[in-house]
C-alpha cells in the first residue's frame, strides 16, 4: 500500500467536503476516483497535495504518516499532479519545462547541453520523441499532458495524480496518454486517474473509488463492476437506463424546415447540404478537429460561409451573423460554456433573458414583473439548481450554467437549436435531464441538431447523424442503419485514405 | 435609490466623508456655506464646481471601463471641443451653433475611437492613444497656436455662471450624472453595456449587438468630453490647446477606479464614479486649504488615493469581515459560557 487514508475529513464553513473517507492506493495501480460535482474527489485530492490541509483523519505515504502544506512538499514527499489544463510554461520551451527549478549548472551557470540532453532521456522513458528546444506551447495539449507528466514523476515518484487528464484530447490521443499512464503503472507508481468518462475509466482502471456527498460509497475491482453498477454508485439512484441506451421515438419522416446546399467555406469546411425536418433530431459525429463545431458556426452566420446558400419554405435566408441568424428563429449554445455561452458576473435571471432583451432592444427594456417571471419559470421548468435567480451565473455549477444557456434560447422561442456538445462537463445526473429536456423540445416541435463526441448521447436523442471526417460530411446514417458500430465504421471507412 | 444601489456606493460614500472630516481637522471652515448676491459660496461649493470636468468625464468613462475597454483620448477631446467652440464664437455664429459645432466634434472623435475599438479591433489602449497624441495637435491647428479668447458673456455662464445659487457646472455634473443613470437603469442598455464588458463574445452569441453597442458608448465619452471641454473653455474665457484637459483621462479613470468599477469590465456604478471625482477634487481643494505647500499637494494626494484604494480592496474587505464575525463569534461563545 503507498498511499493509505483513513477517515479524512474536511470541513469548511457550512459543509463537510469530506467526511470520514477512506481511500487505498496500491503500487502498481491505476485508481480511479469517480463521483458527481461536488462529491468530494477534488478536495480530496487537495488534500493529498497540500493545497488543503485536513480537518481531521490520517495520511499515510509508505507507512509514514504525512501532512503537506503546499504542492511543492507534496512533490518532495513523492506525490505529483498533472491537472487538465496543464500546469506548466507554454512560452518556455519543452527541456526547460521540464528542467524547471534543477537544472544542471556548470560554473554556476545553467548548463544547457546537458539540460537538453537530460530532457530527451527522460522523455524517452515516454517513447516521446520531440524537439525540446521548442516552445512547449506549440505542441497539442497531449504532448504537453505527457511533458507535465514526466515532470511530475521526475519529481516525485511515488503517486501521480491525474485530474482530468482527458477532457480536451481526442480518441487518438487519449490513447497515447493511456499507454504512458500504464508503463508508468508497470514501473511501480501508484497512480490517481480522475474523470468524467466512464469508458476510460473501464478501459485504464485497475480498482474504482466512488465519493458521494463527501462520503465514500465504494472501492472495488473493475472487473466486478458493470457500467449500470457504477453508475448508480454515483448517483445513490437507478439512472433512468432507457434515456441512455435506447434508441430516440421513431418520428417517421419529418417535412422539411430548412435546406442548406453546399455550405462552406475554405479551410474551414468543405460545402456540405443538409435539410432539417421539424421536430427532428440531427446528430453531427465524428473525431475532435473533424469540423463538427466549424459546420455549426457556419450554419449560424458565426463564420460567413464562402459558398452555399440556406433556404425555409418562404425562401432564401441571409446568414451573415448571429443576429440575422437569430432573426431566422436559430439558436446556438455553443461548447465552451465558460467563454462562448455564459456571462459570468451577470445574474441567473440576466443571463436567461440576455438573448431575448437583445432581439427587443435597449429601448423596450422587459419589465421587472415580467424578467422574474420567465426566470423562475425556466429554473422551475429545466430544474436549475441556483439559491437564487439573482446568483451570478459564474457561480453555479457546470450543469446549471448549460441549462440557464439552453434556457435563454428557449425564452426567444426558436424553431432550430444547435447544441455543441450538450453536456460535456456535466455530472451524470444532469447529463440524463439534458438529454430528456431534448426529447421534450423535440415533442414540442422544435428542431435540433446536437453536436457530440459521446456516441451514446448520439445514439440515444438522433433520429438522423451526420459523420464527418477530415472537415468533409462523409456519411448519412437514418433510421436502423444508427447505431454505435455504424457511426464509427463510418469515420473509419475512409480513415488512411488520402483526404 | 434602493437599498442594493446603497449598499454599492457606500464605500465611496464613506471615504468621502472621512476626507471631508479630515480636511475640516485643517481648515474648520470648510464645510460653511454663506448666501454672497444669490449665490451659495465656500470651500465645499467650490469642490461641487472644480469636480465639473473630471465628474463629467467620469460619467463616460464608467461607460467605457465597463465595456473593458478605456478612453485615453478624451483630455485631447476636450481641448479640440474648447478650441471649436471658442473659435466659432468668435467667428460671430453665435452660441447655439458654437456649442453644436463643439459637441459634434466631441461625437466625431468618439466615433474615431468607437470603429477602431468595435470595427477594426484594435486594443482600446492603444486605438485611444492615437487620439490623445494627435488631438491636441488638431486643437493647436485650431487655435493656431495661440489662446484663442472671447467674451461671449453666455458662453462664460456655462464655465462659471450661477444657477439657483449653484454654480452651472455643478448642475451640469449633476444634472448629466443622474440622466446617464436613469437611462442606464430604466433601459435595458446597462445590462448590455456590462454583458459586453464580461464577455464580448457570448453577448455576440446571444445577439448583443456589440459593435453598435461599443460605437455608441465611445461617441457617448466623447459627448461628455465636450461637455467637459466646453466647461473648462468657458471658465477662463479662452481655448488653451496645450493646457485644456490636460491629464484629466487619468484623473477620470482614477475617479472611475476609486467608485469601485473594475477596470476589467462589467458591473458598473456611475454614482460611485461621480462620488470617486468629488473624493479627488476635496483632496486637491483640501491639501491647499489645509495650508501645505503647494509642493507637497501631488504626493499627499497619491498618498490618500493609495490609503482608499488599499481601505476598498476585496481583499482587505474579505479580511474585514472575517475579523468582524470572528469577533462577533467570540462574544457568542462567551455570551453563551455566561449563563
């Protein structure tokens, strides 16, 4: 055992973070540590690196109990952390990233030939073989994951901490970083694994720690434990298991809405066609950097398209913006929430009705009576959960902060939403509201096309999906032909040939 | 004024009075007020007219700060507008049209700034300091190099005439301070000024119209630049391009920092600006009552600035608090030990 807790607990005014955990990790162990927002695990892992100290319970790393009051002890004593936005120099360059603070001195100066070459033995203990004179912030956030990484364990050696280390990388990538992550298990390390994706978790865990409320729920093998299992684990409740594993209601054909022909631009995307039917569900798949969220710009005006045209059933529509494109009866909650969705500092209830007072005018202010109105009506009605209307948004949790972006766009009453990755970020129990409010906007007829990187989500709202591939549309799957195996054939299919 | 909009301008509301207090440690005269030929006078009269142009400023500049952008021009502005006016009362066009001509260039040089800012995206910093440069060149180009004088005595009034036994710049600050609010409140353009300070890019998204919106806030700073041009021109009866509003951006940004607006955008108080140019002029009225020599007036007043600024800190508050409810919950606890 190289990492043993017991009862730790940690209190902060008004709420126990951690109550009474217990948590094992052995040498040679990839652990996952599982649980929904504000179930514990990033205080726990704070904790672990100083950056809190504990209220109460014991630490012990070897045997020897330990109580780090900052990160750098923690690293001293052996327990190193790589977060999800890599905590390292991007305008230095790789050696000197991963050299910081030791490097090898000659004479009192720094010795930069044996810095470098230093630098690239370590990274080829990674199978990572890049230039480390250049600046880290050129190479893509998988790399840099894998510098901070041999950072970390160059440092400590003991117990590495891995939180989030996936949320921005693709399939490719992720793989890349899984084959580190279990040579590095196989040296001896006992390693920490945090996220979101449960199929990564399957996939890389040896063991699984579920936290709920601050509360340990469960440590087990992963082999004994079946993806619902988990899954109730962490919510402490049965996941409604249609909304995610079956198919969407068949709609039959949809009359058509909106026709866009051979809209693109260079560069960007390839002109595509694409019809949207009323009340229907189109799904947009294919990897990271594929052009799913670029084609959604284009069909919001956010990027001009070069070419191409859209058209309703009173004609051809200008799409030269956001506004004209709201003007249509669109709508666009975008991926990144934080700095494309939500205003931060305004309140709940300003955020809800940003879009609408905008479509008025400053002039026609919405009357107070009338603003408090539509808010709670939509935190009733999409269950966001907020101590109050007037919270700035920037406060509430990821999930809440989706469901107010989606709520603006439902005040304006649109016909065609788009939904960039709907529900990244967002614990699970969130993640099947949204996909139910969906099925529900969609019964009320409103047309939708979701943009995911999660094929189950695809699989459970589509009543159509589009594969793209290399920024071209390159397959149309309807009815039947959906189905997990079908998309990833499909973006196979013409993976290795030439674009 | 509800209780909220109080409770944000009660620092600024403090910290002015604490000066007034210190300042009357000094010279006790300074809040008396006597009645001379229907008109108010003292020292405090005096700070409610000398803050005129920096409060005006103030005004558009919380505007600006909080779209997150800044306006370093408009001292520049100010001089063009006085230089305008005086030369078209001279010219005999009489003062209607003086005072048109002088806030049109005010629009004019907000626009310059606002299709820099909103249209071609360059930095406000830097799309402002272009104006600031070359504006006073085009003042002097005006002026040709002279200071050019008048004696249009309705012209005067506006620099240093008496209305209800106020002096007129007083009631201009004033009059423009709370119109500026009102229309900022009782329309939605307050609430969209500060989404597009947040976060320019997801108001775009929800179909803010942030470039008109930026336009107009920039040619809204230039309109009280000429405003403030025109009151210090008319003050001394003459249009002095090389001196006319000289460093008074930085004076108007500090009043907009010491109203508690954050220069990263967003929430914005324009009470609490105005109140940040009164706090400045009791200090500068206030070091030279207090009898100093003139040469200590500039690092007393950093001084004092750097005491309220430290006194309004978040974090000097958060800590404030603690220590008051700690306290609050040591007196508890031994309430409750006492039985």
């Amino acid at each position: 055992m190289v990492l043993s807790i017991r009862s730790l607990t940690k209190i902060f005014p008004g709420t126990r973070a951690l109550d009474g955990v217990d948590f094992d990790l052995r040498a040679g162990e990839v652990h996952a540590l599982l649980g929904e927002n504000g179930a514990g695990k990033s205080t726990l892992i704070k904790c672990l690196t100083g950056a809190y100290q504990r209220s109460a319970g014991t630490v012990r790393l070897d045997g020897a109990e330990i109580a780090p009051t900052s990160t750098v002890e923690a690293q001293d004593l052996g327990i190193g952390t790589v977060y999800q936005e890599v905590n390292l120099l991007p305008n230095l360059t790789v050696a000197q990233n991963l050299m910081f603070g030791r490097e090898p001195r000659r004479f009192g100066l720094i010795d930069h030939r044996s810095l470098r070459a230093e630098a690239r033995r370590l990274l080829a203990e990674y199978g990572l073989d890049i230039d480390v004179d250049r600046d880290l912030g050129s190479y893509s956030v998988a790399v840099r994951q894998i510098v901070a990484i041999a950072r970390a364990v160059a440092l400590s050696g003991k117990v590495l901490i891995l939180d989030e280390p996936t949320a921005s990388l693709d399939a490719r990538e992720v793989q890349m970083l899984f084959k580190v992550v279990r040579g590095l298990r196989d040296r001896g390390l006992g390693i920490i694994f945090v996220s979101h994706f449960l199929d990564q978790v399957f996939d890389l865990c040896d063991r699984v720690t579920v936290l709920r409320n601050g509360r340990h729920v469960v440590t087990t093998e992963t082999d004994a434990l079946d993806r619902m299992a988990l899954i109730e684990h962490m919510l402490g409740r049965t996941l409604r298991d249609e909304v995610l594993h079956n198919p969407p209601p068949d709609r039959g054909p949809r009359p058509e809405m909106l026709r866009f022909t051979g809209i693109g631009r260079r560069g960007v995307v390839e002109p595509f066609d694409l019809t949207i039917g009323k009340g229907e569900v189109v799904g947009l798949a294919g990897l990271l950097g594929s052009g799913r969220t670029e084609s959604a710009e284009l069909l919001f005006g956010l990027r001009p398209a070069q070419t191409g045209e859209a058209r309703d059933e009173s004609g051809k529509l200008d799409l030269p913006g956001p506004r004209a494109a709201i003007g249509h009866g669109f709508g666009f909650a975008p991926e990144d929430r934080k700095t494309d969705g939500i205003v931060a500092d305004l309140s709940l209830r300003e955020n809800i009705l940003l879009g609408l007072q905008a479509r008025r005018g400053w002039m026609r202010p919405i009357p107070r009576a009338e603003q408090n109105r539509l808010a709670d009506d939509y935190i009733r009605r999409l269950d966001i959960r907020t101590s109050g209307k007037e919270k700035p948004i920037g406060e509430l949790s990821g999930g809440n902060q989706q469901k107010a972006v989606l709520a603006r766009w439902l005040a304006m009453n649109p016909r065609f939403l788009i939904l960039d990755e709907p529900t990244r970020g967002i614990d699970v129990g969130a993640h099947a509201e949204i996909l139910h409010l969906i099925h529900d906007l969609v019964d009320q007829g409103l047309s939708i096309l979701v943009i995911s990187s999660e094929l189950d989500e695809l699989l459970a709202v589509s009543n159509r999906v589009i594969v793209l591939r290399d920024r071209r549309h390159v397959a149309e799957l309807t009815g039947a032909a959906i189905s997990g195996e079908g998309i990833m054939r499909a973006i196979a299919a013409t993976e290795g040939a030439p674009a | 004024m509800t209780g909220t909009a109080l409770k944000r301008i009660a620092p600024q509301l403090l910290a002015l009075a604490a000066l007034v207090g210190l300042v009357s440690l000094f010279y006790p005269g300074f809040l008396s007020v006597s009645v001379n030929d229907g008109r108010l006078v003292g020292p405090a009269i005096d700070v409610l007219k000398r803050s005129a142009p920096v409060a005006i400023l103030a005004v558009g500049m919380t505007l600006v700060i909080a779209t997150r952008g800044i306006d370093l021009s408009v001292g520049a502005t100010m001089a063009i507008c006085g230089a305008v006016a005086a030369y078209a009362v001279s010219a005999g066009t009489g003062l209607p049209v003086a005072l048109a001509l002088a806030i049109g260039a005010g629009l004019l040089a907000g626009l310059w700034n606002g299709v820099l800012v909103a249209l071609v995206g360059v930095q406000p910093f830097v799309a402002t300091l272009i104006l600031m440069t070359a504006g006073r060149g085009i003042a002097q180009l005006i002026t040709e190099g002279r200071i050019l004088t008048f004696t249009d005595p309705a012209f005067a009034f506006v620099g240093s005439g008496t209305l209800w036994g106020l002096p007129f710049p007083a009631w201009l600050w004033l009059a423009l301070a709370v119109l500026t609010a009102l229309v900022m409140r009782r329309t939605a353009l307050g609430m969209l000024v500060e989404s597009i300070g947040i976060n320019r890019r997801a108001s775009a998204l929800a179909g803010v119209n942030a470039v008109v919106l930026l336009i107009a806030v920039y040619m809204a700073m230039g309109f009280c630049a000429a405003l403030a041009g025109l009151v210090v021109t008319a003050d001394i009866r003459g249009a002095d391009a090389n001196n006319a509003g000289l460093w008074l951006e930085l004076d108007a940004i500090l009043a907009v920092v010491i109203g508690g607006n954050s220069l990263l955008g967003g929430r914005f108080s324009i009470a609490a600006s105005v109140i940040g140019a009164l706090i400045i002029q009791t200090i500068t009225i206030g070091i030279r009552l207090a009898g100093f020599p003139s040469e200590y007036n500039l690092v007393i007043k950093a001084v004092l600035v750097v005491v309220i600024l430290v006194l309004q800190s978040p974090r000097i508050a958060a800590e404030w608090r603690y220590w008051r409810d700690e306290a609050r919950r040591k007196r508890e606890a031994e309430g409750k030990g006492t039985p």
